[in-house]
C-alpha cells in the first residue's frame, strides 16, 4: 500500500469520525414544554367540551362520570422550527403493538407515566408518534425513556390518542435520574 493511499485511508476513517461527532453535537435534547408554541401555554384549568360543543357545567356534584364529553381543550398547534431537527426527548412508552417476542416497533412517547391510558390523554402536541426500524425491548413501561432522532411536525392519530410530532429514532435508551 503506498503512502498516498494511507493517506486516503486515513482521510476518510477520519472524516468518518468527524461527521459521526458532528452528527452527535447537532442533537438537540428537548422537554415537553419545547413541544408547545410560544404564548399557547395549557390552561390553569380544561375546559371539557360536550360532543355537542356546548361548555359542560363546572358544578360536577349533579353530573355523571358516565356522561360523554370530549377530551380536554387544551391549545393546540406545533412549533415549526422542529420539524426535521435531530431530537432527544425523555417520556414514557405506550406501545401500539407488541411482536410475539415482546419488542416494539411504534410507539407513542408521552410526558407521563398512564398517559394515553387514562382518560383523557394528554394534548396533540404533548404526545409523539415514534417509529424504529428494529424492534428493541422496552425492560419496564413504567420506567423512562430518551429517544433520539428526527422529529417532524406531522401529525400521527390512533385508537389512544392523537399525536402533533412524529420521530423517526434511532436510538433508545434508559433515562437515568
């Protein structure tokens, strides 16, 4: 092998290297509170909505649990300088479907362990629709999680819940206390 080939070679394992690390510093670790637009902070208080649109009373003493109401109206709307950035965010897993082996593939990434589970679920731009290209085991679903990848502002809906994120991750691990 001559020098200049060496030198080649050299080049591009470090290149390599470099862009792996410039890859790691452009992640940028995110909380919930990132995932909500400026000035749409959620409400003291939700205010439930019939399915009729007609505010519900706040005396809950004459009205019943059974009764149907929506989910909480909380605001909406994404932050669209997130869309296609490379992400971290901590949260719970709620998978939408488990492998014969017990590993998922999609999930939704919530703030909160129960949330989506529970009625109601947290709002559209608290909950994000996460996809991987292998299914990974996830130890315990009450422990955290980070997931790290693309995050994009598109919108995800299923049985459980509604979802303002999706992210594409490419790695899981465990969220360390």
């Amino acid at each position: 092998m001559t020098n200049l080939n060496r030198a080649i070679g050299y080049g591009i394992v470090l290149a390599t290297m470099l862009a792996g690390f410039s890859f790691a510093n452009d992640v940028r670790e995110l909380t919930w509170d990132d995932l909500i637009p400026a000035g749409a902070l959620p409400q003291q208080e939700p205010v439930y909505l019939y399915e009729d649109d007609e505010l519900m009373d706040e005396d809950w003493d004459h009205k019943s649990l059974d009764e149907e109401f929506s989910t909480p109206a909380y605001p909406t709307g994404v932050v669209d300088e997130l869309n296609g950035i490379q992400a971290k965010l901590p949260g719970f897993v709620v998978p939408l479907e488990l492998s014969g082996a017990g590993k998922v593939k999609e999930f939704l990434l919530v703030p909160y362990f129960g949330a989506c589970i529970h009625y109601p679920p947290p709002p559209a731009n608290q909950i994000v629709y996460v996809t991987l290209d292998k299914p990974v085991e996830i130890e315990s679903p009450w422990d955290p999680i980070w997931a790290t990848g693309e995050l994009k502002t598109d919108a995800y809906e299923s049985d459980l819940a509604a979802a303002s994120y999706t992210m594409a991750a490419r790695k899981i691990e465990e969220y360390v206390y």
